[in-house]
C-alpha cells in the first residue's frame, strides 16, 4: 500500500494534491476518478450513527434511524471500559450498515466547567477517565474495520466564541490535564484520524500548531493517522498544511485554492503537502473496502436494531448514578402506591442538542417502564416542555396525585434548550419552576424520590432536602426509560459513578472566575487544578464527590498490599486490595486508585485517579482487585526541563469508592533517578545547592573563601542566610563586594557543575 501511495502522490497535479486534502461536500473525502482514487464517507457521532440521506447533507436535520446510545456524560459513569468497547463494536456494525467509514467521535475534552454546553458530549473531569474510556470506544468501533475521530484536540473546553476563543494556559496543565487523555487514547487505541479543534492555543490556532499537531501528536505520542479540520475550523489553509493538518473539511473553494497559490509561490514545501496527501490516501484506501456498493438501502437491519436497544439499554442501567437513598426508600415495591411526577417521564430527555443528535430507533419513557412493574401508579405533568399551561394549576394536579401515593417520584431536569453545542449555560440551577414544584410535592409527601435528565452537573444543594433519594439519570440514550424503571424496582442494582463533581454552588467551581471568556482569552488560572484536584486542594465541602455513586448493597475494603518492583522509566507499582459484598444482593463496585505524589517543586493535587477497575459480586462473595501503577501516574510535568519526572521519596497510594470516601490507604517509597534541571546564569542558590553537582562547586567556593574572607563564607554557612538569600540568582551574589565572582568565573562553574550533572 505505501509504494501505491507515492506512486499515486507522484501522478497527481498540483490542483489535485490540493483536492485531495479538503472534503467534498459536507460529509465524503474526494474521488480522483482518473487515478482510481475513491471516496468515503464521514459522519457524526459519537453515541450513534448520523448518517443523512443524500438530499439532506448540508443541514443538520434529517439522518436516517440509528440506535441512540447513551452520550458520553453517562458512559463515563459507568467508568466501564469493557461496556464502553462493546458499545464501540456496534457503532462500528451501524457504521457499516450506514455506508460510514469514518464515525466522528469520540470527545474527550476536559469537563473544566459544568457550564461547558458540550459537557454532555465529554467524559470527565479527569483525563484518566476521559482518555481511557476515550480509548475503550475507539478500540470497539475500529474492530468493526470503521475509523473514528478523536476530537476536539485540544483544549475545547469552552464553546462561547468556540471559532476564536484562545485558550491561555501553560504547559504543565496542557500536558497534565488537556493533552493526557488525547495521549492516552492516541497511544493505546491508535484513532484513524484526530480532529483539531475551532479555539487557538497560547494564541495559535489549533488547525496551525506545528507544536501540536506534529510535534506533539505524531513526533512524540507516534499518530499515523490523519488530522481533520473540525468542521469550519480552517482559517489559513497553506499554514495549516505546513502544521500537519491533513484534511480540511468540508468542501471548499478557498482552501485548495490557498493551498496551490503557496506552493506556487514558494511559502508552502510541496512535501508538506504530499505528507499531507499520503495521510489521506491511505486513510481513503485503509477504509475504501467498506464502502457499499449501492445495491441496498441505507437502514439499520431490525435485528441489529433489537440487539443494540438492549445494548443500550444495559449501558443506560449502569451509567444512572444514585446520589442518595436515604433509609432505603430505593428500590420501590410494585405493591406501592405509586405517584410519578414530571413531563420528563413520558417525554424523556435522552441526548444534547447539536451535530451529535441521533435519530433514534426507538424510544423508551420511563413512565410505561414504571406501568409495567407497578399496578398502582397515577401520574401528573408537574410543569410542561415548553412552559405553556399554568403552573399553579399543574402544580396543584401533582400535589392531589402526590396526597395520594405511599412514595412519589418527580422527574427534574433541564430543558434541551438549557445545554447544547454552540453555547455555554450561565448557571447550573435546575428551572425556578421545577423547584418551586418539588417543595410543593415533598410538603405533600416527603417520601421523594427525584429522577434527574441532565449532560452536566445541577445544583442540588438547595433542594435536596426535598428529596429521600436522588437518581442521576443524566442524559441515557433511546433506552434510558426502561433502565431507570429497571433500577427504581431492583431489577437492576445501580452502578454508576460521578465523572465529574457536583459541587455546592457554581462559585466553588475552579473555573467560576475566568468562564465563559468573551474577550478572546479564556485564562486557564486554576492550572491543573480542575475538578476535584481543585476542590481538595482548596478543602472545599462539595455536594457529591467525583467517584461517588451507591448501590442497594455494601461493600467493605480490606488488605491494601503494595510493592515496588523496577527503577526509574521502568518503575512498577503493584496495588492488591479485597472487596467484599457485604450486603444481601448482586452489585457491581468501581474500585478507585488515587496516588498522592507531593513535590518539592511544583504545587502538586491532593491527590490524582490513577487506576480503576469494575467487579461484580454476589452477596458475601469477595475478590482480590490487583493494578500496576507505572513511572508517570507517578508524574508531574516538569516545567523548566519539559519532560515527565518523578521524584524520589514517599508517596501515599490511596484506594477507595469515591475520591471522599477512601477506604485504605498505604505508601510506599520511590526511588528514581532524578534528571536535573542545567544550571544557568539565573540560576538561584537555592537551585545551585539543590544540584547534586552545583552543591559540591559552592562547597569548594565556601572552602576556597573560608581561608581569605571569611565573613563571605560565612555567608553560605548560616541556615538563615541561605534561606534569606536562597531565590538570588549566584550570579548576583558574586557581585557583591569582597566576593568578586566575574560573569566568566560564574559561566565556569556553570560548565564544572553541568558537566558533572
Ligand atoms: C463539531 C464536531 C462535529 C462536526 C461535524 C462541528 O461543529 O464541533 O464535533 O463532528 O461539526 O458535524
């Protein structure tokens, strides 16, 4: 394939090659009929296939039926690699049956705000389970031979003024928080193809970062694939081709004709170009045998279309997250008196607003699946959709229904105007009017349990004692219905956990003071502090933590055993803990493994998630849960030597069932080869004593001066003095008088103390 790929980039015209790399339409690469050169086909994504019919490509309406799978807020809830892969697999096969060869997805963009409109379309707060669930989905839908699009890289985690908006942050937090998922994803489950986002970086747009898009992405994480223009996201074509960035799309007239003008007049290397051209041909010839012959119809086969219901249905009961349960009110008994309370309960909200939208083959509501496990159930509207009908009259119908039920269930949550791609919401409260009506029916019957349809966090914090149990049901895809009625009578035991926190108030938010930048800079100052790494690093109370989510059994935590086996690069960690069911049914635990690495120099989290895994187990039964922790969960990016590093010394390793609720812990000590940072000419004397080497060159100074000026050293000899004096640069030390250390005295000590690293 690769010699038919030069062959081919060498009989291309100029104006061909420049073709070649942008779209045709909205949705296909472009044919090169004279050279046998074929088109395929990409389409939205990712929680299901939005495939248009030929005639209605160019909107956003309209895509044939396809089933719709939860969106990535409750994927990541499940933290399940092994569901996510499957749900992969059968993207994949309706992929194919779709006539699709390239699905667009996944997003693995940081949850750094609740208020990112696209959060619904992301997995998580923490880039472990971001880029490894990011990675679980790739890995099922390319076993069914169809690429993805790793997307939106990078730093996409805002969408007011998405096409312009700069994100400012340095690159320890890029490298740590932003670039880890992408990097975990890109290097585990080789995506066919990442999308670079609309926003720049540091002032550069992603689709024109050489830094990201070859340096980074291909130099050093080893991508092969190709990189495609989020949808619009093009500003300077022949710069972006000088990038890396391969593909442009959709069609346009501008971009091969910039192209072709820059290589004509000498700013473009046409070799930038045929690397460019090379990465899409192979994509196009990787994927070409998929593409259908034309003889059927595009249509999802109805058994598929059963099979993937249930898929989904699976999916949707393990992402539910149950808050709260006070006094076992959770599960409902069908011999109950029921009350269901809520519009969202026979109209559900199921998935986001924007290119992700799927048609759905089918649709589930909650309310039939409560009918049909429950004799007695009434049901009132409590507010309507699109706020017609009076809420004093609606109000007062739920108040009769709720007088007369033994427990009441009211279905809460945002209309699908509140969160969508294209824009950020303002607050994270739950409609006035939604909560207004809840105090309403708890005063009529405290026994509450709320049902929430949300894609990112709500403020609960001012209306949860209206509540005995809280499901988060966030957004569940076409089968969402059923898998919440499944979990509120037991036949399903809820294991799903947060991906993201749910805090007091938006104000705790570490983003609250710098979202959503309207000014063109969106200042990323809380760093790496995002999500909970913020909330514990200020000691913040918050209303769930990331991690948290119960179940109607228990479970107990014993026999945390640690060991350290190999050095440096090659560092490995075995973690070995037991989980017990301890209650009386069948429940699935996330076992949680954070690591607690304090530094010496740089402001490190409280703690970071570092491994996790997924088991089920019967009443009684226990499991032993092992992991291996390696070199750079233990790691930090270093900002003056800008590469990974770990420090030697004790760090904690901390396992439990939420990032609060820690049930073991231990520590074991590292010891690691530490790379130094050089020593230049600004270097302090804190950093000169801190150098193995620099430390032995002021010893011998100390020395050297002790015999004829011994106040100087004196100077180096006080602890208090070397702490008063620790952050000046040697250099300036040197000058003071009766120490006499020239600029080429100092430059040669800088070379002794290098040398000897
Ligand atoms: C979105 C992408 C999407 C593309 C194609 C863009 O506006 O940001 O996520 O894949 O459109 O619809």
């Amino acid at each position: 394939m690769a010699n038919d790929v030069d062959a081919l980039v060498s009989q291309l015209t100029l104006e061909e090659k420049a073709a070649l790399v942008t779209g045709d339409g909205f949705w296909h690469t472009r044919a090169i009929e004279r050279l046998g050169i074929p088109a395929i086909t990409l389409a939205d994504g990712p929680h299901g296939v939005r495939r248009q019919p030929p005639e209605q490509e160019n909107g956003i309406g309209g895509s044939y039926p396809a089933t719709c799978f939860p969106p990535a807020v409750g994927l990541a809830s499940t933290w399940d690699a092994d569901l996510v892969t499957r749900v992969g697999e059968a993207l994949g096969e309706e992929s194919n049956a779709l006539d699709v060869q390239v699905l667009l997805g996944p997003g693995i963009n940081i949850k750094r705000s609740p208020l990112c409109g696209r959060n619904f379309e992301y997995f998580s707060e923490d880039p472990l389970i971001a880029g490894s669930l990011g990675a679980a989905l790739i890995r099922g839908i390319q076993s069914q031979g169809v690429g993805t699009s790793l997307k939106h890289y990078a730093a996409n985690s805002q969408e007011t003024d998405r096409f312009r908006v700069s994100a400012e942050l340095d690159e320890r937090t890029l490298r740590e928080i932003y670039l880890a998922g992408f990097e975990r994803a890109v290097k585990d489950a080789s995506p066919a193809t990442v999308m670079a986002a609309y926003n720049k970086i540091n002032g550069v747009y992603a689709t024109e970062d050489h830094w990201l898009l070859t340096e980074v992405l291909r130099d050093e994480w080893g991508f092969d694939g190709v990189v495609v223009s989020d949808w619009g996201a093009v500003n300077d074509r022949d710069a972006g081709v000088a990038a890396g960035l391969d593909l442009e799309m959709p069609e346009s007239q501008a971009g091969p004709e910039a192209i072709v003008a820059a290589v004509r007049s000498g700013s473009l290397d046409e070799t930038a170009l045929d690397a460019a051209v090379r990465n899409v041909l192979r994509l196009v010839f990787d994927h070409a045998h998929l593409v259908a012959d034309g003889s059927h119809a595009l249509k999802v086969p109805d058994d598929m279309v059963n099979a993937h219901h249930e898929l989904a249905k699976e999916a949707a009961s393990r992402a539910a997250v149950l808050l709260k349960n006070e006094d076992d009110i959770l599960p409902l008994n069908a011999g109950s008196r029921i009350a269901v309370i809520g519009e969202f309960a026979r109209n559900p909200r199921y998935q986001g607003a924007g290119s992700s939208q799927i048609e759905p083959t089918r649709l589930d509501d909650a309310l039939t699946g409560i009918r049909s496990m429950a004799a007695g159930v009434t049901f009132a509207r409590g507010f309507t959709l699109d706020g017609s009908a009076d809420a004093a009259e609606l109000a007062h119908e739920a108040v009769a229904v709720a007088s007369d039920a033994e427990v009441v269930v009211v279905f809460l949550g945002l209309p699908s105007a509140a969160e969508s791609e294209g824009y950020d919401r303002e607050r994270i409260d739950l409609p006035a009017n939604q909560v207004a009506l809840l105090a309403q029916v708890a005063q009529a019957n405290p026994n509450v349990v709320v049902v929430l349809s949300n894609g990112s966090a709500v403020r609960i914090s001012d209306w949860e004692g209206g509540a005995r149990a809280i499901l988060e049901g966030w957004l569940l895809g076409q089968a969402g219905g059923a898998a919440i009625a499944d979990i509120l009578f037991g036949v399903t035991n809820p294991s799903g956990r947060l991906a993201e926190t749910i805090p007091v108030k938006l104000e705790d938010n570490s983003a609250f003071l710098d979202y959503p930048a309207r000014g063109g800079r969106l200042e990323y100052g809380d760093g790496v502090f995002v999500g909970y790494r913020w909330y514990d690093a200020r000691e913040l109370p918050v209303d769930y933590p990331f991690g948290h989510g119960l179940s109607y059994t228990t479970f107990e935590y014993s026999g945390l055993s640690m060991s350290v086996d190999s050095e440096d690069a090659d560092l490995a960690v075995h973690v070995s803990v037991t989980v017990t069911n301890t209650g009386s049914v069948t429940g699935r635990e996330v076992v949680q493994v954070y690591v607690a690495a304090p530094s010496e120099h740089v402001r490190r989290p409280a703690k970071e998630l570092r491994g996790f895994r997924v088991v089920t187990l019967e009443p009684g039964e226990s499991q032993e849960v092992d992991l291996t922790l390696a070199y750079r969960d233990f790691a930090y990016f270093h900002p003056t030597l800008k590469r990974w590093h770990v420090e030697s010394g004790p760090v904690e390793i901390l396992v439990g069932a939420s990032s609060r609720d820690i049930r073991e812990t231990g520590s074991v000590e590292l010891r690691v080869h530490e790379a130094v940072a050089p020593l230049d000419r600004q270097s302090s004397l804190a950093e000169w004593l801190r150098h193995p080497a620099g430390k032995q060159v002021i010893a011998g100074l100390v020395q050297q001066a002790a015999a004829d000026n011994p106040e100087a050293a004196a100077l180096f000899e006080s602890e208090e003095m070397i702490a008063m004096m620790g952050s000046m640069p040697l250099r300036r030390i040197g000058r003071f008088p009766g120490i006499g250390l020239t600029d080429d005295m100092v430059d040669g000590l800088i070379a002794q103390a290098n040398a000897a690293g």
